[in-house]
C-alpha cells in the first residue's frame, strides 16, 4: 500500500539519475516525504531497482537519522539539543515540549500528530534555543512561545 | 574589509541573478574564461586562500593536484554539510547569496578540467536547497551552468544533493561515500579526494565559504586577497560567535582580530561572566579568559592549543557546570560516531558511560587518568577527524577544570547543583 503512494515519484527520481546507486538517498527522501516512513515494501522495491541487496538499502535508511523505519507524526518537531542551544535552555523547551503533547523524546502522540525528535545542531546558533516543525524554523524559543506555536499546530486539521 | 559577506550586507541585496549580476556577479567567471587555468592557479596560489571547513589545507594544492590528475571525469564538490554544533556561516551564505558559490563552482570546473559539481547540503536546510535550487535554475537559463557556457567550449552542470542528518558526512571521504548513495562512513586516507574521489575519479573538494572567496581572487589577484589579514592568515574569516555572548551571529572579520575583540565588539560582550571559550566548536580544545588576547587565526589559535576549526566560538559563562558540559559533548560524539572504526565507536560510547557515572556521583578518580588515556588512543589511531578530535574539549577541560572535576568525582558535589548528584 505503501508503495502506491511514491512508486511514480521514486521512478522518476531513479530515472533522472540513471539507476545508479547515487539515486538511493534522493528515492529515500522522496519516500520518506510521501509516506511519511520507510516500509518493508518500499526497501525491497528500491533493492530491486537498484540491483542492490535489501539489507544494503536498509543499512543505508537506518544509518541516517532523518529517515524513519517508523511512522512519524504529521509534525515531526526537531529540537536542537547541541551545545549552543543547551546554553541558552534547550532543556525547559524540551520539558515543555514533552509536557504539552505528553509524549517521551523520540515518541509521537497517540493521534498520530506530533513527533518530538532531540536532534545535532541545526545550524540555528544565533537563533539559539531553536526548533523545527517540518521545514518551518522557530527560533529565539521560550517554554511560553513553545506553547502558542504548538496550540497553532494543534488548531491544524 | 569584506569578501564573502560583500553582497550580503548591501541593503537591498536580494541574492537572486539580477542583485548578483547588479554587483559585478559572474565577472569573475567570464574574466577566468580568458584566462589559462594555470594563470587561475598561480593567482589563488598568491592569495595564500587556505580550507575555511576546519582543515585549513591549501586551496591551490587542492585544485592543482586534481587538475594534473589525468583520470576522467572529473568532478567538484561543495561541502555544506555544515553540522559542526556552533556553525552556521554556510546556511548564511546559502540562503543569502546563492550565486557567489555556483560562481565559484563553475570556475573550479574550469580550472581543473570537471563538467560536472555537486552541492552536498545537510538534510535540514530546507530553505538553502530551496534557494539553491532557484539559483541554479536562473544559471542554466543565464547560461553560467550548462553546455557551451558563454559561447566557449566549456561545459558544466551542478547537482544538489541533500544530505539525511549525520554529522559525520560533513567529513569529505563520509561526504563522497553517503554522494554515492552508501552509509556517510570515511575512507582510509590516501589516497585523497583529489586524486581518488566520487566514483573513485579526481575531485575537488571545497567547503562554502573557501568558494566563496573565489571570485573575489580571480577578480582582484592573489596579491590583493594576501594582503587582507595576517601574514600567517590571509584574508577573511566568518566567525560564527554562539553561546553566552549578548549578540550572537556570524561576523565577517580579516583573521588578524583578537578573541578579546571578536567577544567584546562584535558580540557586545559576555552574558554573566566568563567561564571558557570553545574557539572552534565542540571538537575543538577549550581556552580560558587567560587566553583572551589570542588572534584568531589557524596558527595562533593552534599555538593556544587549541584549534578553529570552522570558527565556530562558542561562550560559555560561569553559571555553567563544565563536567555537564563535557558530558554534553560526549553524548554528542557518542550518537554521531559512524561505527566503522573501532577506536572512535567504543571510545565515544565508554566517555559518555563515565560521563554519566561522573554526573551521578559515581565516578571514580581513576577515571581522569582513563579518558586521558582514550583521548590518546583515539586520537592516534580513529579514522577520521571525528573520532581524533572527539575527546579534545574533554581532555582540555580536565587540563583546566581540575577541580571542578575532582569535586564531581571524590565529593560528589555538583557547586552549581545541575548535574543530578
């Protein structure tokens, strides 16, 4: 079922790079985009494209950590909990964060809405505690503006 | 004086074809057209421009070695897997003046015989791809990117790739495994990317903003670029300024400023009152405020004993606890370690084990001389930069926090009561 969702998109992606193993990280993003995770039926349908074994294809899904083997949130909100942001209070964000949507670091909430992911530095250090939510960047975070923004998502259908 | 931030800090400055061609854009490129790659070579090998990613290994040399490679194709590399935590330059440099790299590519490309360059950017740069992405389509229908560019005979395409979130592709050998669509792990080096790069054939490797002095080298000459700076340290450098510091950002400053200077006027001094500096991000060896009159270049910063790595100056005031600190670092290390080599996979994960015992009150005295000890061997003998210079900020800290640390270990007393004794 899975598979439906992407397949188009995966083969347009391995045509324009030849078949070639180079096509592998671009068909994983575009699955994981689509999907929102990595199945079983979509590891095997890319080994087969790209003449590779599966546990090669998911060595490679596993190694990097924006790629889920699991189902994410339709948010998934990364928090940066790197040294720069860690000085300027990334813990209470990543308190109030777990204490809004009452889910652990890497869990997603039961309506499969939020994803909370503790993630390296995201290259936000002058906008220090910072987050994403999807593609979005929140910077400059107080537990007080942590909490509009996920009432913002939550008013989300 | 400013080279790479030049366009950026204009008001109005959009960073798309028109405001980049409006200021002399692609000039550069059609002045190296005209010129022999070799006269190309000889004018970066004046400018004394070295790698702004860390390494600081001659860009001349780089570019020179791969272009007397006679393997084809050939091929150039962008590095803006920025990952290292306190580094944000390239994303600046992206985001805000997209045409300066691809400029800088295509000379490359012509330099050393490639057709063909990729932008390897890290996954979470979301909007520098999208930017790129534009900007590389405006090139193509400008003619700066793609075949017979300007009418000459040469040909060039640029390709962005995006990373998936690991810190270690930002090291060149992981970069080329994870472009060639593997696990981001390193190579044994030598042999060098220049010589045995993508796919095995010569490529140039460069970080964003070492590109991004280019053209201002082609345009002006070596001459003019090494003139910028200190003798040892020619030219700019950004300085990405993070931490308790009351204005954090990325500066633009010839690399003959004082760490004192860099703190105090451009950051509008320290929040609270300063504990340690990280001068170049969490890799790097720690100073302390008797080191503040250090200048901010390689080898100074490298005599300090320590290193500048990206310029990524991280502050840290006295309201901090260093053994937590250090134990962030290590946990850092530990999840972004790639596993390949032995040294750097099981030392990252013992240091995070005995950091976390430190911060319960359960550590032991023996433990010091232990993580000296890991911090040599794997140095010595990790594969790469990551598992060599993963235990430097550590090992500094124990070198100049010993107290801090022996209080955390013989009384089990946190001072500042954030480690959960």
């Amino acid at each position: 079922m899975s598979l439906a969702k992407c397949e188009r998109e995966l083969k347009m992606v391995l045509k324009e790079c030849g078949n070639k193993n180079e096509a592998l990280l671009p068909c994983l993003h575009v699955a994981c985009e689509k999907c929102g995770y990595l199945t079983e039926e979509i590891i095997t349908f890319l080994a087969k494209e790209l003449n590779l074994p599966p546990v090669e294809v998911y060595s490679v899904a596993t190694f990097y950590s924006m790629f889920n083997l699991q189902r994410q949130g339709k948010y998934v909100i990364r928090i940066c909990v790197s040294l720069p942001c860690y000085l300027r209070g990334s813990k209470k964000i990543l308190e109030t964060l777990k204490d809004e949507l009452n889910i652990e670091t890497g869990q997603t909430t039961k309506d499969k809405k939020f994803t909370i992911e503790a993630v390296s530095c995201l290259g936000l250090c002058d906008k220090a505690p910072a987050m994403m939510v999807n593609k979005e960047v929140y910077g400059n975070l107080t537990p007080k503006k942590v909490k509009k923004v996920i009432l913002q998502y939550k008013a989300k259908r | 004086m400013k080279v790479v931030l030049k366009n950026i800090e204009k008001r109005g400055y959009k960073g798309n074809i028109d405001s980049y061609l409006k200021e002399g854009g692609y000039n550069a490129f059609k002045k190296a057209l005209k010129m022999k790659p070799d006269q190309i070579l000889f004018e970066i090998k004046k400018s004394k421009l070295v790698g702004r990613g860390g390494a600081a290994f001659p860009t001349e040399l780089k570019w020179e070695f791969a272009k007397k490679c006679k393997e084809y194709p050939k091929y150039v590399v962008c590095n803006a897997d920025e990952g290292e935590p306190g580094t944000f330059k390239d994303r600046i440099i992206l985001e805000n003046d997209p045409h300066l790299v691809l400029e800088a590519m295509i000379i490359c490309g012509f330099t050393v015989g490639a057709e063909e360059g990729f932008i390897y950017i890290r996954g979470e740069y979301f909007k520098a791809y999208e930017i790129l992405k534009r900007a590389i389509e405006e090139a193509e229908r400008n003619n700066f990117l793609g075949k017979n560019i300007l009418g000459s005979n040469f040909s060039f395409k640029i390709t962005l790739f995006r990373g998936a979130g690991s810190y270690v592709c930002g090291e060149e050998t992981a970069l080329l495994d994870s472009l060639e669509g593997k696990k981001g792990q390193s190579r044994v080096k030598p042999p060098f990317p220049t010589f045995v790069g993508f796919k095995n054939k010569p490529t140039v490797l460069n970080n964003v903003e070492t590109f991004a002095n280019i053209p201002e080298i082609i345009l002006k000459g070596g001459d003019w670029f090494s003139q910028i700076g200190s003798p040892l340290s020619c030219g700019t450098k950004l300085y990405c300024l993070s931490g308790d510091v009351n204005r954090p950002g990325v500066y633009e400053l010839p690399a003959n400023i004082t760490l004192k200077e860099l703190i105090e006027k451009c950051g509008q001094g320290v929040r609270g009152k300063l504990k340690a500096i990280l001068p170049g991000g969490v890799s790097s060896n720690l100073l302390t405020d008797k080191e503040l009159n250090i200048t901010l270049d390689y080898p100074s910063v490298q005599k300090a004993g320590s290193m500048l790595g990206s310029g990524a100056v991280i502050i840290i005031n006295d309201s901090r606890c260093i053994v937590d600190l250090a134990k962030r670092c290590a946990e850092f290390f530990d999840y972004e370690s790639c596993g390949k080599c032995a040294p750097c996979r099981e030392g990252t994960k013992r240091t995070r084990e005995i950091f976390a015992n430190i911060t319960q009150g359960q550590g032991n005295l023996s433990d010091i001389l232990l993580l000296k000890e890991l911090q040599e061997v794997m140095y010595d003998t990790s594969r790469c930069g990551l598992g060599q210079a993963a235990l430097n900020a550590v090992r500094s800290i124990i070198e100049k926090f010993p107290g801090e640390f022996k209080e955390h270990i013989s009384k089990k007393k946190c001072k500042l009561k954030i480690c959960p004794m």
